[in-house]
C-alpha cells in the first residue's frame, strides 16, 4: 500500500510539473520512506497513549532510533514486516513494563546495559547490501557506535542513581539493547546468507567438474 501510494504521490508532482520524471524513483524512495515513518510514528503515539507510557515510549525510542540510525541492525524485506517488527517490539517492551518484578528492574538495566556495551562492540556497524560501505565509513560508523553505547550507558547509570522510578532507566536501557538484538540478528541473517550461497557455489562448481 505504501509502495502504491508513494508511486501516485511522485506521478501527480510529476503531472504538476513540481519534479521531473527523470527522479522518479528517487522521489518514490523518499516518499515511501516518508510514508512509512509517519505511519509508524503514528502507531507508536497510539499505543503510547492507550497504554499510558508515553514517557516511557519516548525514552525507549531515545535509546533505539538515534543508536539505530548509527550502528544499523536488522532490515525487513518490506513496509509491511517492518511495521509488524514495530508492532512486535512495542509489545514486548510493553509487557516487560508491566510485569517485571520491582526487584528485578535494576538487575534488568544492568543487564541490558552489558549486553548493548557487548553487542555493539561485536556486531556494529552492521552490514546492509543495499547501503554497502567504504572501509573509512565502516571504521567512522564503529568509532561512532562505541562512543553512543557508552554515552547511552553513563546516562542509564545516571538515571538510574537519580531518578527515584527506575522504570525510566528500564525503558531507556531496553531502547538501546534492542538495537544490539538487531544488530546480532543481522549478523546471524547474512551468516547464514552467505553460508548458503557458498554451499550453492560450491555446489556449482561441482556439476561442471
């Protein structure tokens, strides 16, 4: 859907004159970007508002969007399971809130808090086929991962130390470990990716032997 409505957007400022035709497919990439994030955006203030955690929704995604957008992670194949991933990681964050044992939260933030420190220093930056980098840009991306994991580390410390609700640490520590599970789960995708394609090479290799 997003994908049809991005192609209408570009065909009508076309019609208008307002863009040439000649950036057609940029302008359709921008507006399903554009599209797409206004759609989750929207999703997140709902649940955030239904639920009554819109601090603590903020702060999760404080940890996870600028971190994201720095050491990059998973990637769905489309808008759809994106958005559903969304869906999914707000839930999950969501039941955590609710349900954690008060006696557990600061075990929680901890936890989280080493395991993001481990992750991002493992895994990031991570890699994208269709955003392939330089190895200059790859280094910069990893410097840059490091200092924000940290970075986000002494404030969950501090917020932690500071703030009498805890949940807020929790909330932000959990943004910032989310990003670590997808930068390990996009290790282990393109693993597997290129394991397969060896054994397909390789298999290649063999019929014309």
């Amino acid at each position: 859907m997003i994908a049809r409505m991005s192609k209408n957007m570009s065909s009508f400022f076309i019609t208008k004159g307002i863009i040439p035709d000649d950036d057609r497919d940029v302008y359709v990439y921008s507006f399903e970007i554009l599209l797409s994030t206004l759609v989750s955006l929207c999703a997140v203030a709902v649940i955030a508002a239904i639920s009554n955690t819109v601090v603590q929704m903020f702060l999760f995604f404080l940890g996870f969007v600028p971190l994201r957008l720095i050491a990059g992670g998973f990637h769905a194949k489309n808008h759809f399971r994106c958005f559903i991933i969304l869906l999914f990681v707000c839930a999950a964050f969501l039941l955590i809130l609710y349900y954690i044992p008060a006696n557990y939260i600061i075990p929680a933030i901890l936890a989280a808090s080493s395991l993001s420190l481990l992750l991002t220093f493992l895994f990031a930056p991570s890699e994208d086929k269709n955003k392939p980098a330089t190895d200059e840009e790859t280094r910069r991306f990893k410097r840059k991962s490091r200092f924000a994991t940290i970075i986000y580390t002494v404030s969950v410390i501090l917020a932690l130390i500071l703030v009498p609700d805890k949940v807020y640490a929790l909330s932000l520590a959990l943004g910032v470990f989310t990003v670590g599970v997808s930068l390990l789960a996009n290790y282990v995708k393109h693993t597997i990716t290129n394991r397969n394609n060896a054994l397909a090479e390789r298999g290649e290799q063999n019929e014309e032997i």
